[in-house]
C-alpha cells in the first residue's frame, strides 16, 4: 500500500503526522528528556490504539508512565506534559488521539493496523522506554505554582 510507512518505528510513523507541540526550552535536545518524552507519547498511543481498535477505555500505560513519575521523580506525567511536551495537557491528550485517529486511518484502520503487527510494535517500543526510563538517574525539573 503506498500508505504504509515502512522504516519508521510505530511511535515515530504516528508522531511524524502529528504536529509539534514541544515548547522552546533549553532542554529539549537533552537526550533524557527525549526519552521520557517519548516514553509519555508511547503510552498515549498505545492507550489510544486500545481505546480504538480493542474498546478499552482505561488509560493503562499512561497510568503505569504517571506511576513510575510520581514514585521515582514525585510528579506526576500531566506535569511532565506541561513543562517538556506542551503548556496544556489536557488539549495535549485530546489532540494527540485526533492525530492518531488519522494516522490510524491512513493505515488502513485498525485491522490494517493489527495486520502490519503495529500493536505489538507499539506495545514493544513501550517496554523498551519504559525500561530505559526506569533504570534512568536523570531527574526532571519541574516547576511546582
């Protein structure tokens, strides 16, 4: 199919359709903050894949991200999103699942989509920043009002 996007990885294919929310800030190329951030949008897609494609309404892996940030840096991911990814997490969320709605649709839906083994690419690429972010000794600064 010539929408298929072959030689990215599942995150990077779903977040190249998506526009760029990252704020101006000195550490956006720190590589820790590159990992956290995407180990944040990992998990919003994967819930968003099982919201759309299973019919699972519960947030898991954003949950399981928020309590790896809240028992290892005591904040929580809504306020990872602020500082590092963009100034509201709640348009943040809403959005990022349009944008994956469309990408999923440029897939070929969600059989397409299964088909490709997305899912399990999607679910691997979890595990493997989620393992990064757990053995990481960075710490993110965040600013408390």
């Amino acid at each position: 199919m010539a929408d298929q996007i072959p030689e990215k990885t599942a995150l990077q294919a779903a977040l190249s359709a998506m526009p760029s929310t990252a704020l101006a800030s000195e550490n956006t190329q720190d590589p820790q903050v590159v990992l956290h951030s995407n180990l944040v949008k990992s998990a919003l897609l994967n819930d968003a894949y099982g919201k759309r494609c299973r019919g699972r309404s519960v947030a898991k892996y954003f949950s399981q991200v928020n309590r790896l940030f809240i028992t290892k840096y005591s904040t929580s991911v809504n306020n990872y999103i602020d500082t590092y990814i963009a100034s509201d997490y709640r348009s943040y969320k809403v959005d990022f699942e349009h944008q994956f709605s469309r990408v999923l649709a440029q897939k070929g839906g969600c059989d397409q989509a299964k088909e490709q083994q997305w899912d399990k690419q999607m679910l691997d690429e979890f595990k493997d920043l989620f393992s990064q972010a757990e053995s990481a000794e960075w710490y993110p600064t965040i600013e408390r009002y």
